[in-house]
C-alpha cells in the first residue's frame, strides 16, 4: 500500500515537471513559448526574477518629449534640403548632391516612424501586427541606409580631394554612378530590416504591448546574437572604418595644403566625425553588451539590469538625434546652401522682412571655400 502511494506521488511530480516542461503557462500565463517565441518568452521569466516597471515608467517619462524634439528640430532641417533641391537645384549637379537628397529623404522616413514610437513609450503598442513589423523595418531601412550614405559621401570627398585630376575626368561618369550606388544603398538597406519584418510583433510586458523583436523558441539566442551583430557591424564599425581612412587621408592633404580655409575645413570634419562617433558609438555598444548578455547572460543582478535598461533608452535616444544634425554638419556650413537658404527665406518672408537678406555680398565672402560644396578642386571641401 506504501509503496503504490510512494509510486503515485512521484508520477504525479513527474506529470507536474513534464506539464511545466511542456507548457510553460501551467507555471506562469504570462510566459508562454507558442504565444509570444523566444524573446518574449525571456523577457517574461526576467520580469518574473525582476520588476522591470520603473524601466517602463522611465521610457514612458523620457521618450516622449525627446523624440518629438528630434521630429520637431530634424523635420524643419531635412524638408528645408528637400525644398532647396527641388525648387533651386533641379538638376543634381554632383555625386555629393545626389548623395545629400537621398540621406535628407531618409532622415525624413525616419523620423515619419518616431511619432508611433513616442506613442508606445506613453501608451504601449496599440497600432496592430502589421503596423509593427512596417514600422520596425521602416525604422532599420533609413537607419542604415542613413549611415551607408553617409559613408559614400566620405568617399566621394577622398575621390575629389585626393584624386582630383581623376575626378575631374569622369564628373559625368561618377553621376551616373552615384544613381546607381544610392539604389544599392536602399536596396541593402531594405535586405538589413528582414529580420524586423520577420520578427516584430507586439508582445505583452507588464499591463501592456510592446512591439519588439520576437524570435521563435526553436530559434533561440543565435538569431538574436545574428541580428544585433548584423547591425552593429553594417550600422556602425564597417561605415566608421571606411569613414575614419577616407577623412584621415583627407586631413592629410589638406595639411599640406596652403589654403587659408584648410583649419576650417579640418575643423568641420572633426566635427562630422566626432558627432558620428559620440552618437552612435554608445548605442552600438550597450547593442554590443545585449548580444553578451544573449550569449551567456553576463548580467543577471536585478539593480543593474534596469539601469543598463535605462541606459539604453538613454543612448538609443542620442543615437537616433543623428537624423536631425545631419542637415546642419552636411548642408547648411557650406557656402550654396547658405546662400539658397537666404533665397528660400526671401519667398517666404514678407516684403518688409527682405531687406536684411537683400544685401550683396562681397567678391571674396561669394569665392569662399567651405567645407563640402561643389565637387571642382577650388571648392572639393565643400558640401
């Protein structure tokens, strides 16, 4: 009789184990494998050991009013590139033009999906499936073809710069050419985001939804770890390799220049590539740290998981303030545009307002050479 009721009991535990095993919800409701996949899953067994609330609460604080900042503040400069080029640039003179609209255009579908990200933070993600997995992809589509163009654009400055009798032969040839590299740009961009299109889906975190990217369990870390290192490479390290030799060989030159505009053109530079590197090179690593803690999780107390959470909030933040400094480090500091500006403002301004503007300028402030301008050798430092 002992003995049936000592076999009973352990067949009993052993159903409950293999109940737990096999349906995760038996335990817990919240953290079912077949509903939400793997990431989801993960992330629910973590707010088991670990409240991750006031994470939330701090998203829903911070992000708001900082990303319509950017949208408000990135809006204004991009759409102000657009409207110079089509009204006074119609015909895309050089490799940099072309180069400069397609990057404005997609700083602007950038920030069109920061508006539904403001909304999550606040109210979680009430838009749908489908919504989510379009604005996923909308989101890594113009980021990373943002940075690959700008990456061409450091390019096209070494070719003009210091090889400048080659540039000089092909300026149509390397027209044409840029047409073709900007639709390789998009198109590699568009092949990056798949994973956001295969993977986001609004899963459940707290009270609320979130859209997030959530991998299938028979998947696992390994995705994940491929795609943080996919962006983290093509988003960042290869861009800023290629950048940092093509600005380095240009500093070079332009040290053994005379020109009297070289300390200026060496000082926007500087400032092109230190803001690349203070907005992005915090962001890539905390992406860095989650692919580690992915991997072999390397960081499991409760205090410092949140506050790497909230850290990265923080960085993702700065990272994506790049979208609305680019008008200003790329555009506005070079002599045409200024100029255009002035032109733009007197169509738009009352006619008391244009005389201010009206003024002529001097022979020598007009022959100026400012950092990336036109793509002749007088001026290849130019935007």
């Amino acid at each position: 009789m002992l003995d049936d009721l000592i076999t009973m009991n352990m067949t009993s535990m052993d159903d409950l184990i293999t109940m737990a095993t096999e349906d995760p919800s038996y335990l817990s409701p919240s953290a079912t494998t077949e509903d939400y996949g793997y990431e989801d899953y993960e992330d629910n067994i973590t707010d088991l050991m670990c409240d991750r609330q006031s994470v939330r609460d701090f998203r829903s604080r911070y992000e708001p009013p900082f990303f319509w900042i950017i949208i408000l503040v990135g809006g204004a400069g991009n759409l102000a590139v657009v409207w110079i080029y089509l009204s006074f640039r119609k015909r895309l003179k050089t490799m940099t033009d072309v180069y400069l609209l397609n990057l404005a255009v997609a700083d602007l579908l950038f920030l069109i999906s920061l508006p539904l990200w403001a909304t999550e933070a606040s109210h979680g993600w009430i838009f749908g499936p489908a919504m989510c997995k379009i604005n996923s992809a909308l989101y890594k589509v113009n980021l990373f073809s943002s940075i690959l163009l700008l990456t061409c654009i450091s390019v096209d400055r070494y070719v003009v710069i210091v090889q400048t009798t080659k540039a000089q032969n092909s300026q149509l040839e390397r027209r044409r050419c840029s047409r073709l590299v900007c639709a390789a740009v998009w198109l590699l961009a568009l092949l990056l985001a798949t994973p956001e299109l295969t993977f986001a889906a609004p899963a459940g975190a707290g009270s609320k939804s979130y859209c997030r990217m959530v991998y299938p369990s028979n998947l696992g870390n390994r995705t994940k770890i491929l795609v943080l290192s996919l962006q983290v490479s093509m988003g960042f390290f290869v861009p800023f390799i290629i950048m940092a030799f093509c600005y380095s060989v240009i500093i070079a030159k332009l040290l053994r220049t005379r020109n009297f505009e070289k300390h200026k053109a060496m000082r926007v530079i500087l400032a092109v590539v230190v803001v690349f590197i203070a907005s992005q090179l915090p962001y890539n690593s905390m992406l860095v740290m989650e692919a580690a803690q992915a991997s072999n999780m390397t960081v499991t107390d409760c205090h410092k998981v949140k506050a790497i959470d909230m850290a990265g909030q923080v960085l993702k933040s700065l990272a994506y303030m790049h979208a609305c400094l680019n008008p200003f480090l790329y555009v506005f500091v070079g002599v045409r545009f200024r100029r255009d500006i002035k032109r733009l403002l007197r169509c738009c301004l009352p006619p008391a307002a244009k005389t201010p503007l009206g003024k002529t300028r001097s022979p020598l402030s007009s022959t100026r050479i400012t950092v990336m301008s036109d793509s002749d050798t007088s001026q290849a430092l130019s935007l």
